[in-house]
C-alpha cells in the first residue's frame, strides 16, 4: 500500500495531497528541495576540498563548514518574522499567475 493510497482511503490523513495543486505551495516546495540538493551539494564538494587539497582533517574541515551555516542562522532568524506575522499571502482571485495565493513583496 502506498503512502497517496493510505492517506486518500484513511479518515485522517497525514499528507493531505490535494494541498500541491496550490501552484505557489508546490512551487515552494519544489524551490526548497532544490536549494537543499544544491547546498548538500556545496558543503560535500568544500569539505573533499578542504581536506583532499588543504589538507585539513575531516574534524575541521566539518567546522569551516559549520560556521558558514551558523552564520546563516542570524539572517534567517531576522528575515523570517517579516513575513510570517503580515499579509504575505493575500487571498486574492485572479490576482496573481499562482491562483488564489499571492505574494505582497511590500511586507
């Protein structure tokens, strides 16, 4: 039994698979699992890099690594409650090519 099978035939579905016609939601979506494939991506490339060619140990070479992330931990922290807390997604037919959802780039 497959996981669309289980969750179309259950009274309370985990994944409620009607969610991904919202063209902006599976857009996100698809725009998300790209980027973490591209960074995975990056930091394995760096990290065979860093120790194959600099010579730095795996231990360190995990550390550089970490860093750029927890450098990216403050930025994501300051920019995620500029949007969460306004109108970002107005319900306004017709308004955008994404449906009933569209993004205020004012927020």
């Amino acid at each position: 039994m497959g996981l669309r099978q289980a969750s179309t035939s259950a009274a309370h579905p985990l994944l409620e698979f009607a969610i991904f016609r919202n063209r902006a939601f599976l857009s996100g979506v698809l725009a998300a699992g790209f980027a973490l494939f591209a960074i995975s991506g990056v930091q394995l490339v760096t990290t065979q890099r860093f120790q194959l060619v600099e010579g730095f140990t795996p231990l360190r070479a995990g550390f550089l690594v970490a860093a750029v992330a927890l450098g990216a931990f403050p930025t994501a922290m300051l920019g995620a409650p500029s949007c969460t807390g306004s109108d970002c997604f107005r319900s306004s037919p017709g308004a955008s090519p994404w449906g009933r959802a569209a993004p205020c780039w004012s927020c």
